[in-house]
C-alpha cells in the first residue's frame, strides 16, 4: 500500500500546445520541445524515467524501458494560470475562467481600491513585472503610490518598494483587494533598488480565492498529512493543509520537500517549484529556464533516494510558459506525468482528458477511494 506521495509541480514546465490553444492565441507554443530545440537539454534522469517518451523531444529519444511510469494530460478548464492549472490537479474544474483586464482595471475598482487603502495608485495596465518597477520605480519612491499591473492571467499586482512601503503595509493591502476582487490571486510584488536601477525580492505573497473542497481537504480529513512547500500554500488559500513552509527558490524548494521525504509523515508532501515561470518563463530567458530544469534533474537522485519503498513520486506541470514564444505570459499547453517509486510498473498511462486524474489517483492510493473517474493507479501498481 502507497503511505505517501511527493507531487512535484515544474511550475510552467509544458510540453506542447493543446487542442484549443487557437481559443488563447497559443498555437505552436511548447515549452519543453522548444528548449530542447533551441538550447539542448541535459537531463539524464528525466530522460530515463521517460519524459521523451511522453512526446517528440530533441535529443531525448524514447526509452526501450523506462524507470517510472509516463504520460501527460490536458487542461479542461477555462484558463491557463497556476491557481487554475493547481485547482485542477486537485479535482477541482473550473467552467468559467477569471476574470481578465487586458486594459486594465475600471475606475470604479481603483477608487474603491484606493479609498479602502488611503493610496494612490499608478501603473494599472498589462506589464512585466521587471520592467514595470524599472519603468515606475522612481515615481513610486517618490510619491508612495502603489504600482498597480496584471498581466494575461487574473492577477492583480501590487508592487512597492520595501523601504517605501513596509512588507505588513503592503501584505496588508493585498488583503484589502483579495476582499474586493473577484481575480484569480491578488499577488505582492515586493522590490528593493534605486534610481531606475530596481530588482524583485523573495518576499512575494500570493493571495488566492478559498477552493471547494478538493484532494487536499479529502486527504486532511482523513488525518492524513497535507504537506505544502514553496506557493502551494497560497494556491489554494491555505485550505486543506496541515503544514507548510514558504521557499525562496527551486533549490530550497527541493531542499525542503528532501526534509520532509526523510521525516514520518504520512500522506501528500505537495512541491511548486516556481522558478521556471517566474525567473526564466515570463522573462523569455531560454538559457536560464534550460539551466534550471538541469539542476533540477541533477538533484532527482537526492530526492528518489529520500524516498521509502512505499512513496510515490510524482511530477507534472500546471501550465506552459514557452520562453521563445510570443509575449511575456502563460501558454495553453498539455502537462507531463511522471510516476516513480519501487513498486511503481514503468508504463504508458497515455494521453490523460484532465489534469484532475492526477489528484484522483492520489486520493485513490492515499485513502483508498476516490471521487471521480479517472485514476491510474491499477496501470502503475
């Protein structure tokens, strides 16, 4: 019997654009062919565990035989941002995507944001959040007035420098318009620097709308432990967890999910390793998004070795983020899964219709039932 399940999620780590990319202008888009094309792609552990069998891949052929289990799944829900693509994974599908401001906000929610906070606001429109503080920073130092974006996904962006704008001052405003927004996170976008010269910091805290009762929930109400390292905790507004630490980094992210896998717990130990989308994703940096998945593959073994003989590994993506494609955001992209663990058989689970499967078959090994269709658990085990 499986005791324990470590899900690792490669934030935006696609692998091909979907069926109804054309529905989100992403046709053509795929994060991992793409830098295996363009840069190459060192992995040798992912690679043995089948990510070129899961499709076409520069450099990784197919694997006669595989030491994990294999496949991808595809979005069904409307959207293509990390609250959606997570809340899916945990069985949760949304019908009706968040709301979107590609001109911004209206009026009437900045002077209902404004007045609820006593600041003003400049910026307010679809930005880079690097090159938004650069462009604003030197106004915002000036005169205290929070830098409103968003981008293609439903966030609403707060930044500020921290010198001008205490993190609790700012922490707290975030909260004010997680109360009044109906978008998908509300996100703190902290930053230090001067004079045009700005830089983000670690300090970032997202805040997301509560989900329904999901994998998470299920899994806590058993008595089971919920685990979450890294912007998991927020993702799902802290629902459903009966741990948790914040992580500054991939490489903290995989130090912690190692600490946890060596400890006795029982039940889910749930990774977000944000780096790829934040870093390297959003900025269209190639060479940093190819350098941060071989890391991440140099520091498998470490994390397969944590492992006792009834753990699951699990790895997947909530979205893609193409770093040679167009603009600066998310791609609508199929996600890959790969399943390892000592009982685990080395199959094909094929070509998933949701990324929910994923949460279905946890549930399914963790607690022995499960609420939807969809569970691969008698393919692997």
């Amino acid at each position: 019997m499986v005791k324990r399940v470590a899900l690792i999620v490669l934030d935006s780590v696609g692998i091909g654009f979907s069926a109804d990319a054309d529905e989100y202008g992403d046709r053509g888009a795929n994060t991992l062919g793409h830098i295996a094309d363009s840069a190459g792609l060192d992995i040798p552990n992912m690679h043995e565990m089948g990510l070129g069998n899961i499709a076409p891949l520069y450099g990784l052929p197919p694997m006669g035989t595989t030491s994990a289990a294999y496949g991808k799944a595809k979005e069904v829900s409307h959207g293509k941002d990390t609250t959606t693509g997570h809340w899916e994974i945990a069985g949760q599908i949304l019908t009706e995507p968040f709301p979107t401001y590609p001109n911004g906000f209206p009026a009437d929610i900045m002077e209902a944001f404004e007045k609820a906070t006593g600041k003003g606001t400049i910026g307010n429109k679809v930005a880079s959040g690097t090159a938004i503080i650069n462009e604003l920073g030197d106004e915002h130092v000036a005169t205290g007035k929070l830098i409103i974006y968003t981008s293609a996904d439903s966030v609403f962006q707060i930044a500020a420098h921290e010198e001008v704008v205490p993190l609790e001052d700012l922490y707290k405003y975030c909260e004010i318009a997680r109360e009044q927004l109906g978008v998908g996170r509300v996100i703190a976008r902290p930053f230090v620097g001067s004079n045009g010269d700005y830089q983000r910091t670690s300090n970032r805290h997202d805040y997301s709308l509560e989900p329904a009762d999901n994998m998470l929930t299920r899994i806590k109400a058993a008595g089971k432990d919920s685990i979450g390292v890294g912007k998991i905790f927020d993702i799902y507004a802290g629902k459903g967890f009966t741990e948790h630490t914040y992580t500054k980094s991939n490489a903290e992210g995989i130090d912690k999910t190692i600490e946890f896998l060596k400890q006795d717990n029982e039940g889910l130990i749930f990774t977000n390793l944000v780096d790829f989308d934040m870093l390297f994703g959003h900025r269209r940096d190639l060479i940093g998004y190819r350098d941060a998945l071989e890391y991440f593959d140099q520091r498998l073994p470490e994390i397969t070795a944590a492992m006792n003989d009834n753990d699951l590994l699990i790895i997947t993506a909530d979205h893609g983020n193409d770093p040679i494609f167009k603009g600066t955001d998310h791609t609508r992209e199929h996600i890959p899964i790969l399943i390892y663990g000592k009982k685990v058989k080395p199959v094909n689970i094929g070509f998933r219709s949701t990324f929910a499967d994923i949460g279905t078959t946890i549930e399914d090994v963790l607690l022995g039932e499960t609420t939807a269709n969809g569970s691969f658990a008698s393919m692997i085990l």
